[in-house]
C-alpha cells in the first residue's frame, strides 16, 4: 500500500484502487473555529481522487481566511466559492454542486465542514456506486451499532430519531437518517435537474433532494426509488462542539417537514394530471 492509498476506519472494507474523480460540496458559515485544515490536508494525501469545492456562505468571522489556507495548501484538490449573502446550508450546497457539475465528475455530493463524518467514510460510499449500478444516492446514516462508533448527545439523538419518524410518515419512505450531513451522488442525466431549482427548505435539504429525486423517478420506469438509495451505516460520527442545532429547531424542522412534503404531493398529483 502506498502513501496515496485511501485509508477507511477499521472495520471499513477495502479502500479503491482504481476510483472515479468525486466532487463533495462543503458548506461553510462561522466555522473558522471548526475547521481543521490539517484534517483535510490529511484525508486529501490518502484520497487523491477526491475534490472539494468549499462554499463560504457569506461568513461573518474567519472562515474565509481558513478556506484561502486550506486551498493554498491542496490548490489541486479544492476551490473555493464564495456567495454574497447568507443563504442557508440548501443554497451554498446547491451553488457548490453546480459549479462542481461542471467539470463533468462521476460522483458529487456534500460534507459537513466539520468533518463529524470523518472524509474516510467517502472511499466506502463510492465502493458501494461502484459494485451497484443502479444506485443514484448514498446517505451516511448514524446508526449506534456494536463495532460503530457514533458519539451523540442524547438530547440529539432524540431530536433525530423524532424527526426521523415524521419524515418516515410524511414520505413514505422506510428512512432511518434522512439528515446525516454525508451524501453522495452518481452524475447522470438527473444530476443537474435535482439542483437547477432553488430549494424551498433552507435547512431541510436532504429530505427535498431525496422528494426531488423520487419524483424524477416516478417519471420513469425503471428501478423503484427504494432501491436506488443506499443509506450506509457509519462506522464513525462524532458530535462536534459547537453544532447550531438547538432544541428549538425540532418543532420548527417538523412545521417545515409538513408544509415541504405537502408542496412536493401537490406537485406529484399535477403531473399525474398531466
């Protein structure tokens, strides 16, 4: 095994050898506190093929100056993109991938800045787009396990597992962690489509990709969307100091859940119309 050989948590299976060039989106506001440069200088030594566009949404500290720092040492591997205003973690995702889509790779997706799922779990998600095909999405998720570890307060776990249950009701989908901030993506003729739109969450982006998502695949006729995700279980999550998620954001994230998967109904039954 060489220096650039991706290197996976223990437990992991084996790291690519040959992998396809991805592109991860990593939206940033106030995180200079947070982002550790030396984290990602490390994780982008073992994974050469992987690309990160770092998105500064308009920050009020020092995040900028840490992306400038970061880019200058991997100016191979990273761009930076800055937005002019504040627009929410679903607009600085949405810019990032659609500057990343440009430069045709074959995996996209987004990434916590903090690195609460280390870059290490990446090589395992392109494995599983590689082995299988027919799959469009791979959604970290945060399963407490033997053998994994998953650090969480309780207060967020139960936050987690509340919504979690809701989103499950609301789409009719069996989802376990729909806000696990790890996603990847294969690039096909849907990529682009899924992200041309402005999102009507700010906050709830995963949830509306994978609503956007299964109506492009109602649309067609081939494998259901059940079996074009994958939600993979993390082998390590870490709580990171400092998180923005408050208690006060469950009965909030609930009214917007209610009120994003009513709008995306509507829209089902005007095209069934249609």
């Amino acid at each position: 095994m060489d220096e650039h050989t991706p290197v996976a948590h223990q437990g992991a299976s084996d790291p690519l050898q040959t992998p396809s060039r991805v592109c991860l989106a990593v939206p940033c506001y106030n995180e200079a506190a947070r982002l550790l440069v030396e984290d990602y200088v490390d994780a982008l030594d073992r994974m050469p093929w992987l690309h990160l566009m770092l998105v500064d949404d308009a920050s009020t500290d020092d995040t900028a100056q840490v992306l400038d720092q970061l880019h200058e040492r991997r100016p191979g591997q990273t761009a930076v993109l800055r937005q002019a205003r504040n627009g929410g973690k679903s607009k600085a995702v949405q810019a990032g991938l659609l500057r990343a889509l440009r430069d045709r790779p074959a995996y996209v997706g987004y990434w916590d800045a903090d690195l609460a799922t280390p870059l290490d779990e990446a090589p395992r998600m392109v494995q599983l787009m590689e082995d299988q095909p027919r799959l469009d999405l791979v959604m970290g998720s945060r399963v407490k396990m033997l053998g994994r570890t998953i650090k969480r307060r309780y207060s967020r776990h139960v936050m987690g597992r509340l919504f979690a249950a809701y989103a499950a009701m609301k789409s009719g989908l069996p989802i376990y962690d729909s806000q696990c901030g790890a996603k990847l993506l294969r690039v096909n003729e849907r990529t682009a489509d899924l992200f041309d739109q402005p999102f009507r969450s700010r906050w709830l982006l995963d949830l509306e990709l994978i609503l956007r998502l299964k109506a492009a695949v109602a649309q067609s006729n081939g494998v259901p969307l059940e079996q074009r995700i994958y939600e993979m279980p993390l082998h390590y999550w870490e709580d990171k100091a400092g998180s923005k998620v408050s208690p006060l954001d469950l009965p909030r994230s609930l009214w917007e859940l209610h009120h994003l998967t009513k709008a995306y109904q509507r829209q089902d039954r005007l095209r069934e119309v249609v």
